[in-house]
C-alpha cells in the first residue's frame, strides 16, 4: 500500500463517506472554492490506478468505490508514523502527546481510560 497525497485521501474521505459515487458526487461533497471537475477526475483515475478504488460502469459513466477501506488505511498510516517519527515505539508516541499543551485533562482520563481497557 502506498501513502496517499493530501488531494488523494481528501477524495477517499469522501468515498468513504458516501461508498459509492461519481465524479459530480464527490465534486459536490467539496467547500467553497470546490476544485475543476478535470482535477477530481484526474486524481480519481490515479486512485484506480494505486488499486485504492474500482468502479461499476453505467455507458461512460462510472459509479466509483473504495477496494480499501478506511480502517485498513488507518492502521498503516498509523504504523508508518509510529515507526517513522516515534522509533516504533508506542510509549514515545503517547509521551509525545501527553507533552501537547492542547490535549486537556478530560482528553488523558480518556486516554487512560481506553489504555486500561486494552490492558
């Protein structure tokens, strides 16, 4: 599996979303300023081409959808940022994290919380 660029996983957010849609569909999912039809198309066809989506044709018309599922992304982008930025280890990541001024008390209890219920 390959890491996607920021337009890419923008599009496969949406595909997620709605698991199923055309191009107009997706275009429609975007905020003011929306981009050029061509260029949604255009980075649609490179996710076929990466194998993170398929499509069902309707004429010329084609319905895409993901062959990945998000969750599967999510674990290797999660174990590609553990081992790139924290040495694989899941302490330095939660250390790092517990350092984040923005992460309140509330948000560690949580943490906590979840950690002793893997435990």
């Amino acid at each position: 599996m390959q890491e996607l660029t920021k337009a890419e996983e923008e599009i496969m957010q949406i595909l997620w979303k709605l698991e199923k849609a055309f191009v107009k569909e997706i275009l429609e999912q975007f905020k003011e300023p929306k981009p050029a039809y061509n260029t949604v198309s255009t980075i649609v066809r490179i996710l076929e081409k990466k194998s993170f989506i398929s499509f069902n044709a309707f004429g010329k018309a084609h319905q895409y959808y993901p062959l990945i599922s998000k969750e599967e992304y999510k674990e290797f982008i999660s174990k590609k940022l553990l081992s790139g930025y924290f040495e694989g280890s899941v302490k330095n990541l939660v250390s790092f994290f517990a350092g984040n001024k923005d992460i309140g008390v509330k948000e560690m209890d949580e943490i906590l919380k979840i950690l002793k219920e893997k435990k």
